[in-house]
C-alpha cells in the first residue's frame, strides 16, 4: 500500500509517517525541506497548485497509484486579524485550506475509478472553536473540516474513505511561525504527536468522518461532540430526501 504525507519534515507528519512505515506502507513523505523519513522523501510546497500536479503525477507515474493521501501540511500566523499582513494569511490559506484540495484532486478521482483509498485530513479543534489570536488559522481550518464533510459524503458512493482528524493542542513545532515571536503557547497538557499518528491511522484504516484528539485536559471533546450531532443529523436528511 503506497502512501503520501504532507508536511512530513516535522511534529505530527513526520510522526505519521514513522508509524505507517512500522505498519508495513510504502510511503512518500512531502515537505518544503527534505523529510528525514520517508522511502521516498520529496521537497513540495502544498500551496504551489502547479508543483502539487507535478509532484503527484510523477508518484504515479514512477512509484505507483496512491492508496492513503495524508493532507497534515499546516501551519498558524500568531496575532490580531488588525496586525497581521494579507500575504501572510493568504499564503496560510494556500497551505491549509487549497494544499489539501490540489493534493486531493489529483488523487481522489483515481480512487474513485479504483473503488478503494483514503483520504485523511488533519483539522483541529480551531475549526469548531475561533481563537482569536490565531483567527484566520482557524477560518483555515472550519474550511477544512466543511470540505472534509462533505468529501466524506460523496467519496463513500465511490468506496474511498475520508476522514477528518481534529487534535486539540499537541506538542509540536507549531509555535515556531516567526509571527510567534518566541511565545510557546503549547500547553503543558498537549499531547504528544505520536497521539495523533495514531488517530490519522485510525481514520485511515476506518474512514470515520471525525476523529478527536482531545488533550489531556479532555474537556474540549464535548463542544466538538455537539456540533457533530448537527451535521450527522444534515447527512440524514440528505440520504432520507435523496438530495
Ligand atoms: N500542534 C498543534 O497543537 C496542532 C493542533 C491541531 C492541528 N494541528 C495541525 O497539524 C498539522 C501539522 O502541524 P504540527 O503541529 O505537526 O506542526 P509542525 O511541527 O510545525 O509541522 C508542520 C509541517 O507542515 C509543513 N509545512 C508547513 N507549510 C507547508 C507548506 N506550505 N507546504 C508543505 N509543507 C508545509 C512543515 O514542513 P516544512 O517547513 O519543511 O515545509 C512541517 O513538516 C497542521 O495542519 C496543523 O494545523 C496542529
């Protein structure tokens, strides 16, 4: 089974790919700098739509067809929507939100025409819960999630697995955006990015729309809960009226 991570240099992508290896995939670990891990570690920025259809073709070409697509390339601009710089954010959402759509139209029709794969997408609680200092990040990440659903909608007619995984804080390199400016705001009860590893292998192998990575503080997981109960009721009534 062949697999490609995004964002695999580093923290939770880099762990991802240590623990499908150990699982017995093949994998293609992407990031801006070369992955240290990796059968076969490839130098691609996601937000370049471009170098993503140059990159995936190439994969497919000289490796093999894509079974898992990883999509955990991200990152968070610290600070007031007021201070923050257009570019910045534009290139966030080039990363966060269009990374993964590149990546996924390369792929997913192939899945599709072959009735199997998945496809995992790593969100974050950010998604459900804004934060302020990080408000455009999150904005990323509810439009993942909302696309991540509604993929998971459709992919299932053509037996490719979709899944969303949402962490709460995990202990990574996240806070090292120079917009951070040295502050960690990683909290002590962040979990480890093995933790997450684990989840997105989960979402691999089950397609479980959404897989929660709560902290240790296990609060949060509730809030995230609530707002699932209305989207699973949407879906219902989707299959119910035939829409
Ligand atoms: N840490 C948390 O608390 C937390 C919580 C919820 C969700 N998440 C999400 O988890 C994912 C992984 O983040 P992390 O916490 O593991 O942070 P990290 O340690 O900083 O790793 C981020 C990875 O993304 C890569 N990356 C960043 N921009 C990229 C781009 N334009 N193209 C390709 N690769 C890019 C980085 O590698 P290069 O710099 O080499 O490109 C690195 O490998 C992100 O999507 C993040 O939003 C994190």
């Amino acid at each position: 089974m062949l697999a490609l991570v995004t964002g695999a240099s580093k923290g939770i992508g880099k762990a991802t790919v240590e623990l499908l290896m150990k699982e017995g995939y093949e994998v293609v670990a992407t990031s801006r700098s070369e992955p240290e891990v990796g059968h076969h570690r490839i130098k691609l920025d996601v937000s370049d739509r471009g170098k993503v259809e140059e990159v995936v073709r190439k994969v497919m070409e000289e490796i093999g067809e894509i079974d898992v697509l990883v999509n955990n390339a991200g990152f968070g601009v610290y600070g007031s929507f007021l201070e923050t710089p257009v570019e910045e954010e534009e290139y966030m959402v080039k990363t966060n939100f269009l990374g993964p759509i590149y990546t996924t139209k390369m792929v997913y029709p192939h899945m599709a025409k072959r009735r199997m794969g998945s496809i995992v997408n790593v969100v974050s609680e950010a998604a459900y819960v804004n934060s302020p200092v990080l408000l455009v990040y999150s904005a990323t990440k509810a439009a993942l999630s909302s696309f991540t659903n509604g993929l998971w909608s459709e992919a299932r007619k053509y037996g490719v697995k979709v899944s969303g995984v949402y962490p709460g804080p995990v202990k990574t390199n996240f806070s090292s955006h120079p917009s951070f400016k040295g502050r960690e705001i990683t909290p002590k009860y962040a979990v480890e990015p093995e933790a997450v590893a684990r989840a997105i292998l989960k979402g691999i192998r089950t397609g479980k729309r959404e897989i929660y990575v709560p902290s240790k503080l296990r609060v949060d997981p509730y809030f995230l809960k609530l707002a699932n109960v209305a989207q699973e009721i949407t879906y219902r009534l989707v299959d119910k009226f035939s829409l």
